[in-house]
C-alpha cells in the first residue's frame, strides 16, 4: 500500500470523489453540489492506494486556523473497511499534517465513527450534533 496527495481536478481526484460519493452519500440519499465541490480547490486530498494502484481511501485536509486542519470527506472502500487502511490513512494525514507545520486536526465525526477515533487519540468536545441528516461529534487531537 502506498499514500499520496492528488491534484485537484485531476483522474484521481474524480476516482475520489466518485469513492466519498458512494460511501458518503448515496447511504444518505444526498448529493454532492457542484459549488461545494469547488471549493475543494483549496484542500489537499489524501489517497491510500492499493500496490495495483487500486484507490482504497481519500479524506480531505483543510487549512483552518491558528496552526489547526480539518479533516473530512474520510471514505474506504467498503470492501477494506475493517482492514487497517482507515487507521494507516489516517496515520498518514496526521504526519502530511506535521510536515507541513499544523498542530491540531479537527473533525465532525459520524456518531458511528466516534470510536473509531477515540482508539486513535482523538477527544470528542461539545455536544452531539447534526450534519447531513445525521448525529455528528466534533473531534480533535494536538499532533
């Protein structure tokens, strides 16, 4: 397995977009909105591939403020699910997060992933709340 960043806009970043669309949104009933995705402009999107080059992951870092990231849009494809790749995708955004001079990520975790991120060091704070029709926790960890 190998990670990278891809380019906006580019084959690998519609594979990705194709991959959170169908895990992210189609359990949901949602789409995504062209506008929205435009705004990814600014993000850095990060891949776990397979040794085939086979996309297994992606999630979005997004500069935020005072040395803080946001991370979101985080989708496996649902037959790697419960492999590790999530958790050394993850371990992968946090040292992209390092090098590149932040020190806290943040979250809206799915309520079902909440301890998914808690064995990983995240903290939850504040209360549940929702976010695309769904129970959400805000989550961070200092790096």
């Amino acid at each position: 397995m190998h990670y990278r960043e891809i380019e906006f806009g580019s084959k690998e970043y519609k594979d990705a977009v194709d991959l959170r669309y169908r895990v992210l949104r189609i359990p949901l009933g949602l789409e995504f909105d062209p506008a929205v995705l435009a705004l990814e402009y600014n993000d850095h999107h990060l891949c776990a591939y397979s040794d085939d080059n086979q996309l297994l992951g992606c999630l979005l870092m997004s500069p935020y403020k005072n040395g803080s990231v946001k991370m979101r849009q985080f989708a496996v494809e649902p037959e790697f699910q419960g492999k590790g790749i999530g958790k050394s995708l993850i371990s992968f955004a946090e040292q992209w997060a390092v090098q590149n001079h932040f020190t806290r990520i943040e979250l809206h975790a799915r309520l079902t992933a909440v301890p998914f991120y808690l064995k990983l060091g995240y903290e939850t704070e504040g209360e549940e709340f929702i976010e695309v029709t769904i129970p959400h926790r805000f989550m961070w960890k200092v790096l």
